[in-house]
C-alpha cells in the first residue's frame, strides 16, 4: 500500500520541479530583462486591476507601475548612477516595493535594513553598503537619528543625504530633506531608454540583510537575476494565478516577505494584502475581509496563531494554501486541523543560499525532498559535521564525506554557474571576505566550490530533509536570527558587566530557542537598569530573556566562550545553584526566577 502515496509524492515533486524550471527558463535567457521590465508588461495586461493594498494605501498595477516610475525620474534628479546604494528604512506599505522598483529602474541598488534595528547594529548595517542617499519613514526617524552618532562615512565627508518620507501634510523632521513631495510631483510616465543605464540579471538590485554565524549582519547580494528567480521559482512552487490574493504579514526587508510573498503572486496577475506587521488577534480579520487566498507564515506564527483564543472568522476564509518555513511537526496537524488549509507548502531556503527545497506532498515534519532523479538539477548535500571545530569533517583523503541516511550533519549545496542549474548561484555580501568564509572548497574533489548553509539536517533515504539547529553562536527566536556575539557586545556596554555568554535555551512550547546569558558582574548589579540597557539597545526578540549570574565564563583553550554545557542546563532554578532572573515587562526589570515561576512557564500558564 506503501507504493500508491510514494507514487503521489514523486509526482508532487515532478509537477512541482517542471513549473518552476519553466518559469525560470526566461530569466536565464534573456538576460537585460529584469523586474522593472516584467512589472511593465503585467501594468499592461492587468491595468486598473489592484496590485498592492493595505489598510492605509491601494495600488492598481498601472498606479504600482507609475509610482514605481515616479522613483525612478527622482533617482535620475539626484543624479544616481548605475551602481549606487540608497538605503531603506521603512514599515511595511505598498510604497515599499514601489521605492525599490523604480531606484531599479533608475540602475540603484536599494539596501532594505531592517526596521528592529537601533543603535550601533542599524550603523553596522549603513556603513557596509555605503548609500549615497537613505530614505527613512518618518515614524522610523527619530530610531535612525540615534544611531547616527555610530555612522562611518569613508570617503564621504558629508555622509548619504537623507530623505523623510512623510504623509502628513507638514514635514516636522527636520534633519531630512522632505521626499513625497518632490517624488508626487515627478512624472509617472516610464523612463526614456536613452536614461536606462545597461544594467542585466547579473548585476546588483538589492541588499538583503541576514544574521549569519559569525554576529553582525551581513549584506546579502542580490542581483536582477536572484530577485526575479525567488518570485518566478515560488509562483511555479505554489501555483499561483492572476486569481490569488496574498496575506503578507512578514517583514518586507527579509526576502520571505519582500520578495517570495509579494513576487510570487504579482508576476502571475495577482494581488497582496499588506500588513504592516503580524498580530495574532487580527489575522483572521485581515484575511477574510480581504479576500485572501494564501498567506506567507513562519513557524512562529502558526504557533502564536494556534495558542490564541479562538476567532470567529478562524474557518470563514479563502484560504487554499499557505507557504512558508519552520513549520515544526508538534503543531503540524493541529495547525492545518483547525484553521482547516487545503494545503501547505513547507520549504527550505535562505537568502543567500544556493540551497532550495521544497515539500511539495505535505509530508509532515519535513523541509523538503530532493528524490535521487532530481539529485542533478539541485546539487545538495549532507556532510558529516565536527562539532568541536564546527566545520565538516575530512578524512584521510583530505574530502569530506555523505551522511548515510538518517545521519546530522551539515547541509552544503555546489556552488555552479550553470543556466541548466540556475538555482546553484551563490552572489556572496558585499564584504568579499565574509563571502568566502561561506565557501568549502575541494569538497569530493581537487577545486569544487559548495556553499556552506550553517544548518545541521538529517535526509532520510527518500530524500526528505529534516531541520535539526543552526550551527555556532545563531540561534532563531520570534522568527529572527539572533547573533550572540551582537547581543553580547551590546551587554558588555552596560556599566558593571564585566563578561556576558549569550546562548538560547529550549522553552516547551515555544518555536526557537530563548535568549538566555550568562553574566560576570559587580555586586551593586542593577537589575532594572540592566533592563533599561537591554530594551533601549536591542530589538524586541534579541533581548535576553533569561539572566545566571556567574563568578567567572569557562572559557576553552584558544578562549572560546563555553555553551554547550550552558545550553544542556537550561534555566531550570532547581538543578542550578548560580542566581537565575527573567525578564519582567510589568515591573520594567529582570525579577527572581523562583521553582514556581519556572513551572509556570513550562506548562504554558505564563508565556514568554
């Protein structure tokens, strides 16, 4: 009987695999047409039909494209020229992917920076790309200021011009020069050819930022080519059509959000509905009055939205499908059970990464298959991992070597340039040497190129890939990669801190891991004003949300910080004899983490 769903599954996958490498056909070929150019032609057929909506702000794709070509003529005023960076500071809204849309028309290269960000990380994330220009939405501006101080402008004496965004009706920031006025008053209509610079799918579109293994983040390149790639690839992935409507909730400076929740359904005639951010109490709200056919989630977010009450419209929806990744198999079935989805698509990928899969026949618990006929198009390994140098293993040959099925190890994927296997792009961060420190050279043979993923998976002999943790000092919580090494540094500022072990620890019943560090302080420590530290310089999912005080950090022998026996202990007061506090919102502080707190915490009755 087994043979009839394994039938199923190879043709899932098949469909699956043929959709998307079709429409990924035109973008390896035709090489000088990118986004801009596609968002033209859909303007054309689709005209007045809506595009982009959200409560504040509607655009049909005529509107998209003319406000998208508005950016465009403002670009060319301020004189930008192909290549050069203009920063992105703004809230999710469909002005969003119009700024970025037309400064690629115009031959810029957009950085998205993530809207969490304060202080020293949002300067990191600035200074990398050097912008010639930054655009920050108005609510987002007195974040920015304070950041300026840590600003590093190279060559640049003056620094980026910066602009504001506003839409209300005075401009009360008066550090920037004022946008909307200058972009509502240029002309809608497309650039003339003669001012397109020559720009092809390979060169630069944006800056994705993400928080790699080694602390701060890295500015990810994406060209024309990788932008169209993402949108084409999950439109085939989740059969979307000019009748599909998107819920996106998901941060738009992320490539999920941005990029495969928007791309997918827009290049096919579709529409999104945009939130600005995810709310668990007016999800279902947003979904069934706009008439949403799918929507984008991670796993974090189908778990909020199974813990909370339940909503009258939960099951009054037009859901087909949802697609996203983190789904963890705890709360599968419960998940599609009562929200009832038709389907869901669970896949794996990053936004760097070369490594793509999909699971195209549900099969719970997975991240995705890569069946044996398929092992030549999406060149995909499972390496056997050392835990102790963290970086694959080699054996006397100097190669490294297949997990048998069922085995950890580390997921690498074969760096190639190949149009007939174009998802095996690796485009690196705009630090070349960051880039490199992702590539595993001679890996099966003398000179083989393969990326590194950071991830530890197992696959089972049918080729379906199973997550098992990130690899290093990252781990995941809110949905967001948190960087110990960033936390830390941001920790050690805090007068009285002498040394800070940043870690995340399993919660039962929580997606991720919880910020947990473990602290070398002096005795008049000030836990509120340890707090006051923490809220003012972190974001929201970054902030430790457990403290142990210790009197000194084991350290090994080349002076790594010691983890893994920390993370083992977890928080537990009863097994630990150092002082334990959590993170209290109530009081504004971190407060005494007693044996009863902790069961309460474990079963659920307070939550993190």
């Amino acid at each position: 009987m087994a043979f009839f769903p394994r039938i199923r599954s190879e043709y899932a996958y098949l469909s699956g695999a043929i959709r998307t490498l079709r429409r990924l056909k035109p973008v390896v070929e035709k090489k000088t047409r990118l986004w801009p150019d596609v968002l033209e032609e859909l303007a054309d057929r689709y005209g007045d039909r809506p595009a982009l909506l959200s409560h504040n702000q509607q655009l049909s794709y005529n509107a998209f494209m003319g406000r998208a070509n508005q950016y465009a003529h403002w670009a060319k005023s301020q004189n930008l020229q192909k290549g050069d960076v203009v920063g992105l500071l703004m809230p999710n809204c469909p002005e969003f992917l119009a700024v970025w849309t037309g400064i690629a028309r115009a031959g810029g290269v957009t950085a998205l920076l993530n809207t969490n960000l304060r202080g020293a990380s949002l300067a990191h994330c600035v200074n990398i790309v050097t912008p010639k220009h930054i655009i920050v939405d108005a609510a987002l501006a007195g974040q920015f200021t304070d950041a300026k101080q840590y600003f590093v402008y190279g060559h640049a004496q003056d620094g980026p011009e910066l602009w504001v965004y506003d839409n209300a009706a005075e401009n009360s920031t008066k550090a920037f020069k004022p946008l909307k006025p200058l972009v509502d008053a240029a002309n809608a209509g497309p650039l003339p050819l003669e001012d397109r610079p020559a720009v092809t799918t390979d060169d630069k579109c944006l800056y994705i930022y993400t928080s790699g293994t080694t602390g701060l983040p890295k500015a990810a390149n994406i060209n024309h080519y990788r932008v169209q790639a993402i949108m084409h690839g999950f439109s085939a992935a989740t059969g979307a059509s000019d009748q599909d409507r998107m819920y996106n909730c998901m941060p738009m400076y992320h490539s999920a959000g941005g990029l495969i929740a928007t791309g997918s359904v827009l290049t096919r005639g579709g529409s999104v509905f945009i939130a600005e951010r995810f709310s668990a109490s007016t999800f279902w709200d947003d979904v069934v009055d706009n008439d949403c056919t799918m929507f984008q989630y991670i796993g974090e977010l189908c778990r909020y939205l199974l813990n909370s009450p339940p909503h009258a419209k939960e099951r009054a929806h037009k859901i087909r499908m949802c697609n996203g990744n983190g789904l963890r198999p705890d709360i599968w079935e419960a998940f599609q059970s009562r929200f009832q989805i038709p389907r869901i698509l669970e896949w794996y990928a990053a936004t760097e990464s070369n490594a793509v899969f999909f699971n195209f026949d549900a099969k719970v618990g997975a991240i995705g298959r890569i069946p044996k006929w398929a092992e030549h198009k999406f060149v995909t390994e499972v390496v056997r991992f050392d835990h102790e140098t963290e970086t694959p293993k080699r054996n006397a040959q100097g190669f490294c070597e297949i997990c048998d099925p069922g085995e950890i190890g580390e997921v690498i994927s074969q760096i190639l340039n190949d149009p007939k296997r174009p998802s095996q792009r690796f485009e690196g961060y705009s630090n070349s040497q960051e880039s490199q420190q992702k590539v595993l050279e001679s890996v099966f043979e003398a000179g083989d190129r393969w990326f590194r993923s950071g991830d530890l998976m197992r696959r089972d002999a049918l080729g379906y890939f199973y997550f098992i943790d990130r690899i290093g000092d990252t781990f995941r919580w809110k949905g967001e990669n948190v960087a110990t090494s960033e936390v830390s540094e941001n920790l050690t500022n805090f007068a009285g801190v002498h040394e800070a072990n940043v870690y995340g620890v399993g919660v039962p019943g929580m997606e991720g891991r919880a910020g947990m560090v473990a602290l070398v302080v002096e005795d008049d420590f000030d836990p509120a004003a340890f707090y006051a530290h923490v809220h003012k310089a972190l974001p929201d999912y970054a902030r430790p949300v457990f403290l142990r005080l210790q009197n000194h950090i084991e350290v090994t022998g080349t002076f790594k910080q010691r983890k893994i026996e920390l993370v083992k202990q977890g928080f537990d007061p009863d097994g630990l004899s150092d002082p334990l506090f959590i993170i209290d919102e109530g009081s504004q502080s971190y407060v005494k983490l007693t044996p009863e707190l902790y069961e309460d915490i474990c079963s659920g009755k307070r939550r993190l």
